[in-house]
C-alpha cells in the first residue's frame, strides 16, 4: 500500500493555523534554493518555485498540472508570479483542499484526489511535482523490492497526461546514508512513524532507473544543503513561536502519546541533522517527456 488518505493527512492536517507559524508565508512545505540573490526563506522559495516553472518550459498560455500542490503555494506562485492564465492543482489531504479553496487563485483548479484515481479531461503543457513521490512507497514495499516498480508505475502514469515532448519540474526528498547511532536511528524512524507514517524518501538511483521509459532527463541538480538551511529556518521560526503553539495544541496528543510540540522540535530538529550528516538529501530533476 502506498501512503493511505488517513496517514497523508497525519503530516498535513494538524492545522493550517499551526503550519503558517513556521512556514513561509504562502506555505511551502519543500525545500526553498538559497543563493546569493535569495537569502530569506520566503526568496529562497520563489526562487525554487521558479526553477521548476523553467524546468518545465512554462509561459502564460500553459496548462499546468501541479502534482501534491499542498497549501497551494506553488500554484499561487504560477498564478500570480508567471501570470500563468490555467493551472491544476491536486492533493490528498482535505485540510490542504480548504486552503487552497480559500486562496480563489485566479485560473487555479484544484482537486482532494489520489494521483492514481485523477484522470484529466485534457493533456497538459508543463508537470510539476514537488516532494509528493516520497508518499508512494511504504518501508515494506521497498523491502519487498517494489519500490523502483511503484516509482515507475507513477512516471508512466505522468506520461499519459501530458502533450508529447513536455517537460515536467520534479523534486523529491532522498535518502542517502543510513545513521550510526541508536539515537539517530529511533529518530529518523520517528519521523518516518509518527510524523510521515506510510512514507519513504527515494534513492536517487531508483528515481532515475523509474522515469527512464517514459521521461528523459534533462537536468539534474542536489540540494541537501538548501534543504539543510530550509529546515533550520523552519525550527528557527516554529521555536520562536513556542508559547502559541503551547496554547493552542497544547492539549493534542499524537499517536505515539507526545504533544504536538515535543514531536515537531524532535522532527524538525532531526530534519537539521539528517541534512548536515547526508542521511537525506534533495533533488530537482528537468525530465522531457520520450513522445
Ligand atoms: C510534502 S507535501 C508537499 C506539498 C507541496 N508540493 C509543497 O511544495 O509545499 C506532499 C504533498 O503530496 C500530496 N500527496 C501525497 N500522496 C498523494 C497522492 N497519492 N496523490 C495526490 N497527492 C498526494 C500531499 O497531500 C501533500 O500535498
């Protein structure tokens, strides 16, 4: 099984309220691209958003499909950044759809559906799809060696939908080195239980063996270190906001028993390290569609 609607909406549905404390502020929940020129989270994150528009050839006039659109953030970027007149927009969490329902983005359509249910009524120009696949496999699946399957399975199904020879922006969380110590081992598990249950992250060279039937790559850039720097700014920012976050969820129990702040400072605080120590990484991939 790939994650479940319920086990999505564990990660995602807290409340909105609570991830706009440490998000930026249109709710990018994904790696930003830091450079000289975007130094805060919220650039760092236009500037992300605008390397994937390039990756995928976007201009005005293309139908855009954003694959696991979250908040809505990189839409609103399309929307109103790239003056793109119609783009979609799919999630699985239902939290997420009230969101971007609410946002009215002008042109923006979007749909609460699983990717493997979605068909649409027309092909589109340009993909983007930004750290959704880490969602498909589940610890067992990879096991069981299913995993380069099911990546493929959802490349293939991308192909379909879109006009031949188009591009498509992809990122995606990886995983790289496993940890040393017991601590940092139960960390990195608690995050993949408690906080993303039903998920893994990728490796890179599933990624690439899964889209090669369908999807030619064009570019491919790493970025732990962005994420690295992502990250702290998010556990800056969710630290600085300790005492709201105390009243408001105080009270709300996760399944492991712990509040919902000790299990975010825990998750975010390893999110810091599993960067710094190569455990993840990030990557963003220009792929051509093969017509
Ligand atoms: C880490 S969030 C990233 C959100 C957004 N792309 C961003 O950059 O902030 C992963 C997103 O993938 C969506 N997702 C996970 N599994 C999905 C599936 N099977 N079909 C559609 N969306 C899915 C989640 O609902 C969530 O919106």
């Amino acid at each position: 099984m790939t994650s479940t609607r319920e086990e999505v909406e564990v990660g995602y549905d807290i409340s909105n309220e609570f991830f706009r404390l440490w998000l930026d502020e249109r709710m990018h929940y994904t790696s930003a691209v830091f450079d000289e020129k975007n130094t805060t989270l919220e650039q760092a994150q236009v500037n992300k958003s605008r390397i994937l528009a390039d990756f995928g050839e976007v201009t005005p006039d293309s139908l855009v499909l954003d694959i696991g659109c979250g908040w809505g953030a990189n839409l609103e970027y399309l929307a109103l950044d790239r003056k793109v007149k119609r783009s979609h927009g799919i999630t699985l969490s239902r939290a997420q759809h009230d969101e971007l329902t609410a946002r009215k983005l002008p042109g923006v359509t979007t749909w609460c559906v699983d990717y493997k249910d979605y068909a649409p009524a027309e092909k589109y120009d340009a993909l983007v799809s930004i750290e959704m696949i880490d969602h498909l496999v589940s610890p067992k699946q990879q096991q069981e060696g299913l995993a380069v399957p099911i990546y493929r399975e959802y490349f293939n199904k991308l192909a379909t939908w879109v006009k031949p020879g188009a591009c498509f922006g992809f990122q995606a969380i990886l995983r790289n080195r496993v940890p040393r110590t017991r601590k940092d081992l139960e960390d990195l598990k608690f995050t993949a239980d408690v906080i993303f249950p039903g998920g893994l992250n990728p490796r890179l060279e599933e990624l690439v063996t899964a889209c090669g039937q369908s999807w030619e790559i064009i570019e491919l850039k790493t970025r732990r270190e962005d994420y690295g720097k992502t990250t702290a700014e998010w556990l800056r920012r969710f630290r600085l906001n300790e005492k709201k976050i105390k009243e408001k969820w105080g009270a709300l129990k996760m399944s492991d028993g712990e509040t919902v702040w000790n299990n975010y400072e825990r998750y975010l605080s390893t999110c810091v390290r599993a960067f710094a120590n190569h455990w993840s990484s990030d990557v963003q991939m220009k792929l051509r569609h093969i017509a």
